[in-house]
C-alpha cells in the first residue's frame, strides 16, 4: 500500500523497501500485491471508509524492486474506473507488469506469462472480498472477480492455452485478523490446486495466517501486512516475504522471512535467515527445515 505513510516516506526521497532489497534482488521474478490506486485522477469511493490512491512518483521506487503486482484486492478500485484505467498505463509505462485486473472482463483474467530459466511461469489473481463494483466488465477496466467456475476455467487454460509449466494463483479473500484460514479459503486453495496450481499465496487478513502442503503444494493463506502503515500491535505490524523454489515438476521448496513494520509502514526484517521453510526433498534442504512446518 503506498499511499499514506509509505507515499510520504517516498516522497521524502526514502526506500520503504530498502531493507528487503538484499532478499529482493536475488529473486528471478518479485512479485507483490498493490493494495491501492496508483493514479492522480478519480473521486474516493463514497460507501468506503478507508480509500487509498498513491502518487504515480511512488512507481519508480516499486520497479527498483518489484517485476509485476496483482491487481484483484478491495483498494486497487478505491477511486473508480478512470483512476483504476490510468494505474493501468502508468503500470506499463514503469515497466511493471500486473495480472487480476485489466482495461475489461477478459484482460483481468488473463495469466501474465513471465518466462525465467527455460520456464513459463503464469500469474492469476482473485479478490473475494466486497466491493464487488470494482470487478471489470466487458466495457469497463476493474479487478478479477473470484467465481469457483471461473477460476478453475482460468487456471486449465494457463496451461492449455498459454502453456504455462508452473502456475501461481494469488488470492484476495478471507476475515480481517482472522490468524487462521476460513474453511472458505481451504476449499478454494484445494480446488485452485486440484485444477493445476502450483501454489497458492493469499492476502487481505493483515495479519499472517497458518501455511499448509496440500498434495505437495504449497499454500500460504496469508502473508500479512507488509507496506503498510496504520497499524499498532504485533500481529497486524508483522508480515512475511515468501520466497518460492520451483522447477518444472512445480514447488521445490519455499522460505518465509519475517517482518515488522514501523509506524510508518516501513518493513525490517526480524532475522536474515528464514522464520519458517519446507522443502520437497528434504535431504536437499541445506537449511535443515524437513517436511512441512
């Protein structure tokens, strides 16, 4: 979220990012959910009582550390379809891509295809929690929407259509503070799973939520905050940074690193090694972190 604290931290001329930019740079691709309009037009939606819209200087700080952001949350529309549109062209002129929203209804559910390594890897992404006025259409731009159906057709056509030997879903659902996932969240991890995900990395609760290998496949229900400020105690002031192995057979293993945020939404990290962390096979594991946490 780069409006309120962390957009004046930037425009102090500071890095919200700058103490993860070690973890950061060594990544083949950085992904992060952008959890506000980024856009300098548009009018606060009037029925919400928190509405966020970063200036558009805040992408230059963004593309130092981040390849793509997904779009499908509950701020991304807080200032309406010409702000959410204008996002959308400020996004591609800063050379960050983006995937769960788009200028209509079949652009928001397409998987932005990344290719790494000899890898094509696809990004989908869904938000389940209100408003839903901030879904696109086929004349409007706006997020994607999650519909069981839907999803699982997007998710077999990643691979079908777009050939994508790994695909990543990020998804927007579940109760604020909640620190464990709904059964909701757990049948739809499953059923993104079972149609072809390789993992499954949620937000929206503010706080981090429990982690689980199903069929030997990652999902982290919720990563927590992590650029954002307002926030007072310790699990709404903590956040992870997942830091995903994969190869042509899927997930190979996966690191957690955790941080904590200052007042002004600025992240730390709490230790240079990783908090929590599984490997698929877990002789290879190096770190001594064998089977699932």
């Amino acid at each position: 979220m780069l409006a309120d604290g962390p957009g004046k931290t930037i425009a102090r001329g500071q890095d919200p990012l700058q103490w993860f930019e070690p973890l950061l740079s060594q990544s083949d691709i950085r992904v992060a959910n952008l959890e506000c309009a980024v856009a300098n037009v548009g009018e606060p939606e009037p029925d919400k009582p928190w509405t966020f819209r970063a200036h558009p200087r805040t992408l230059k700080v963004l593309r130092r550390h981040i390849d793509a952001v997904g779009l499908a949350n509950n701020h991304s529309g807080d200032f309406g379809p010409a702000a959410f549109a204008q996002m959308l062209t400020l996004l591609k002129e800063n050379g960050v891509a983006y995937f769960g929203g788009g200028n209509d209804l079949e652009q928001a559910h397409q998987p932005l295809i990344l290719e790494r390594r000899g890898l094509r890897i696809a990004f989908l992404g869904y938000n389940e929690f209100f408003p839903r006025s901030f879904e696109a259409n086929f004349n409007k731009p706006g997020i994607a929407w999650s519909e069981d159906e839907q999803v699982v057709y997007d998710v077999r056509n990643a691979r079908q259509l777009y050939h994508a030997d790994i695909v990543i879903a990020m998804m927007h659902w579940g109760w604020e503070h909640e620190p464990l996932a709904s059964a909701r969240q757990r049948q739809l991890a499953r059923l993104l799973i079972d149609s072809g995900a390789d993992a499954v990395v949620g937000a929206h609760p503010h706080v981090v939520q429990d982690v689980e290998a199903y069929h030997g496949k990652p999902i982290v229900y919720s990563l927590g905050n992590f650029v954002f400020d307002g926030f007072k105690s310790l699990p709404t002031t903590t956040g992870w940074m997942l830091q995903l192995d994969v190869d042509r057979n899927g997930a190979r293993g996966w690191r957690i690193f955790e941080a904590r945020l200052d007042q002004h939404g600025t992240p730390r990290p709490v230790s240079v090694q990783p908090t929590r962390c599984w490997n698929r096979d877990a002789e290879a594991d190096q770190r001594g972190c064998a089977g699932p946490p």
